[in-house]
C-alpha cells in the first residue's frame, strides 16, 4: 500500500481559511447581538439615576472589551444596584432587565449561526 499527501497541504490550508472565515462572521454575529442586548437593557431598565443604565456593556471572558474574533459575551450591567432592581428586595418590587434582554434578539441571532452554519 502506498500513501501520498499530494494536495494534502492545499486541503488543510483551504480548512485552514473556512474555519478562521467562519469564525470571524460568527463573532461579528456575537458581537453585533450583545451590542443590541445592551442598547435593550438600557433602554428598559428602571431609571432613576441613570448610573445603572451606564454601567451596562458586553464583555469577554476574561473580561475585557470584545474584540473581533471573540465568540462568546457576557452582557450586562456593573452598578451594584442592578441585582436589586432584577429582583426586587423585601420593599421593593422587582424591575427585571437583564433576563428578558436576549428575548427580542434570540430568533435573529439563530437565524444568523444558522446561515454561517449551512455555509459549511
């Protein structure tokens, strides 16, 4: 038996390319989703100073800004205020935002892996 890697080199730069193409247009999505999940939260969060409002932004996972090529988010706000508007205290009724941000952006976000997906 005789085995040959003849093209083998242009195969694996070619998934090489799709997967890094790939990549990018998913993080694109993620990002462009976490920005709109943002402008969402702070639109609908109870105001009153606007402190929690502007502490609202997106995240890496180490907790940096996101960047291209990053494909997961962590979304929301850093005020410490926020958990008790979220969730209420024993006086006060809660005012969630945060939970129901993705609601409105879900279908699309799928919808958009979904044609990188079949792009494969």
């Amino acid at each position: 038996m005789t085995m040959t890697t003849v093209g083998l080199d242009s195969l694996v730069a070619d998934l090489d390319k799709a997967g890094l193409t790939i990549g990018l247009r998913a993080s694109r999505v993620v990002i462009d989703t976490a920005n709109q999940i943002e402008d969402t939260q702070r639109r609908t969060v109870q105001r009153r100073s606007g402190a929690t409002a502007r502490s609202v932004n997106s995240v890496d996972d180490s907790g940096g800004p996101l960047t291209l090529g990053d494909l997961t988010a962590e979304i929301g706000p850093d005020d410490w205020k926020a958990h008790l508007l979220e969730y209420g205290t024993k006086r006060a009724r809660p005012f969630p935002f945060v939970g129901t941000s993705l609601d409105p952006h879900r279908a699309g976000y799928i919808a958009a892996m979904a044609r990188i997906a079949g792009d494969i």
